[in-house]
C-alpha cells in the first residue's frame, strides 16, 4: 500500500487565468484534519503556506512559526513531506528567481530557498521542491540560454551547500507560466543534477500533467527516473492534451496512463525509501465550496483502485503475448482489466 499526500494549494479557490476566485479560503488548519481524515499520510509546502507572511519576518521568527505548524501537524498525526520555495508569486520574481538578470532578484529567490529548507528542518523533512515556474523565458532573446542553465545549476549548489543534509527535489514543467523553460522534464533535471556539486542530493518529481505537456507519456518519465534512482516524490494528476496546466484528477482523462504510472511505481516498489505519492490535483472552477475536496477523494480512490489492479496484472500471461509478439493480445488484456470485464 502507499502513502499518499497532498498540498493546501489543492484545495483551490479557483480563480483561472480569466475569472476571480469562486470558493472562500478554507484556513490551514481545517484543511490538514481533513486530509487527515480522508486517509492522507503526509503534507506538502509552499514555504508561505506554512509560513505566511514571511518576507515580512527574520529568519529566527520564520523557525518559531514553522514550529508551530510542526506542533500542528504532530497533533493531527500528519508529516511534512517537502517545502518549496514559492518564488513566481513576488515581484522580484515576475522574470524568474535563480535566472533572472537582476542579481538582488536572483539574491531574494536563494533567500526564499534558505528560508524553506529551514522551514523543512523545522517540520521534519529533508526535501526542499524546486518547481521552476519562471526559470526560463517569455521572450527568447531576454536571456543568455547558456546562463540561464547555469545559474540554475549554481543556485542549486548554493542550496546544497546552505544544508548539508537538504536534498533537492526538482520539479520540470515545459510551459507556463514561462513559455521556454531552462529545464522542461525529467531528462533535465538529471543533467542538471549530475552536473551539480553533489549528485547525489539532487533527484526529481514526475508531475504527470507536466509530462503530457511536453508531449510525453508520464509512466515513460516514471520509469526513466526510477532508472536513474532519482524519482523522490510524484505528482499525480490527469491533463487533457497539450494546453494549460489543468491538474484535473488523476486518470480521468487517460485511463490507460494512469494505470501505467501506477504500474511502474508498483513494480519498483516506490515509497520502499518512504516515498509518498502526492496528488497534485484541483477541483474544476465550477465546483461549489462543498465539493472542495471532492477530487482529491476521488483521485485517491482512483489511484488504490489502479494499485490493486496493477497487483493484479498477470504477468505470467503477458510473458506469453510477448513471447508469442502478441501485442494486440497483451493490450486487449489491459483494457479488459481496466474495464472490469
Ligand atoms: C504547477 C506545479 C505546482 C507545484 C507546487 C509545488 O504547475 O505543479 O503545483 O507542484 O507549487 O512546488
Ligand atoms: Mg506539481
């Protein structure tokens, strides 16, 4: 069995691109008990999210709340999967954190990452999550590309350094809200992990909605960092074709992926390191505030549903397909798993 997790960003207020928010603000505090009552094991971060506020307050008072939230979360019988700097959402970072051409800006993103993985320290967990919202570019020519790359792969060092004991999760995402970024899948993220100044503390996290929008099959990208012994954490979602980010529930809308990814994390025995599956999923905009944790109820049973399925599989079976090179037999079999018949 694994064990799940989730972020409060999850539970959205669901202002789009193009509309103002539909759901009032649930507090932190209401939404960890009830992911704990919906079978959650763990809770991921923005460093604000713990920490709100805190660009407003010194290091020593950003410990002391961080503190109370660890209070907070012991209480309710949660932990703290990973923090993540949330460095798309200030001005200083309107043209990226750790690229950017400005270096007081690129001097604030390394100080929110500071902050977060004290913030990690505090609540128990060495993973600090880079998702690289704006590390890339809008408009081609407005950056040096080979910089770019660069210092990303000096900021990651810093970080190492900062912490000796800090891994660093990235997270690669090809679009939005950048249109180019300096570091788009998963393949990336393992150069630039082998390039850093301590491989060995530099891994990644599969979003599946990232991987389909860079036109690849997410249990592909699964596989290739489990491979590398670098998959730490996932997240899960489902994702309708190249378009925005859509974190709709997983395996709603590619069925036969999502069983795929659960198959590959099955086979590998992922969470054997204390791994956690996260589910990175928002309700539709249209969903009224009581159905505000209705996705991710159900993609939670989705994702057990597909985990006893993947144990099902019958291998033995798919032994004689390929033997016999009888791949429409062996994908016939799959889809009459996956439809219960
Ligand atoms: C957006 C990302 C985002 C991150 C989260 C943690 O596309 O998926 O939700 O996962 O901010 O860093
Ligand atoms: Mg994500």
């Amino acid at each position: 069995m694994f064990k799940y997790s989730i972020g409060p960003w999850n539970v959205h207020e669901g202002a789009d691109a193009f509309g103002p928010e539909v759901r009032e603000t649930i507090p932190l505090e209401r939404k960890l008990r009830k992911f704990k009552e919906m079978g959650f094991d763990a809770v991921q971060f923005h460093d604000d999210d713990a920490v709100p506020d805190m660009n407003e307050l010194d290091a020593e008072q950003i410990k002391e709340q961080a503190r109370g939230v660890k209070e907070l979360l012991g209480d309710i019988g949660l932990a703290a999967e990973f923090v993540a700097p949330r460095l798309w959402m200030d001005a200083r970072t309107i043209d990226g954190g750790f690229t950017s051409n400005s270096e007081e800006e690129r001097e604030y993103a390394l100080w929110r990452s500071f902050r977060s993985v004290d913030i990690a320290k505090e609540l128990g967990c060495d993973k600090l999550v880079l998702w690289l919202a704006r590390e890339g570019t809008l408009c081609f020519e407005s950056k040096d590309p080979v910089r770019g790359v660069k210092r990303l792969i000096e900021a990651v060092n810093t970080i190492l350094e900062y912490d000796e004991d800090i891994k660093i999760l990235i997270e690669p995402k090809p679009n939005e809200p950048i249109d180019r970024s300096f570091c788009p899948t998963l393949g990336h993220v393992m150069g630039v992990s082998a390039a850093s100044c301590d491989p060995a503390r530099v891994g990644g996290l599969l979003e599946s909605a990232h991987a389909i929008l860079a036109g690849l099959d997410p249990a592909m990208e699964i596989a290739y960092a489990t491979a590398m012994g670098k998959l730490w954490s996932v997240h899960l979602n489902d994702q309708n074709g190249m378009k925005f980010d859509q974190d709709k529930s997983f395996g709603v809308e590619n069925l036969r992926q999502a069983f795929n990814q659960i198959k590959v994390l099955v086979e590998n025995d992922y969470g054997k390191n204390g791994e956690y599956i996260g589910l990175d999923v928002k309700a539709m905009r249209t969903q009224r505030l009581e159905d505000s944790y209705r996705h991710a109820a159900n993609s939670l049973r989705i994702a057990r549903l597909l985990e006893e399925k993947a144990r099902k599989f019958d291998y033995e079976y798919q032994r004689k397909c390929v033997s016999e090179r009888n791949y429409e037999a062996l994908e016939m079999y799959v889809m009459e798993l996956l439809m219960g018949v």
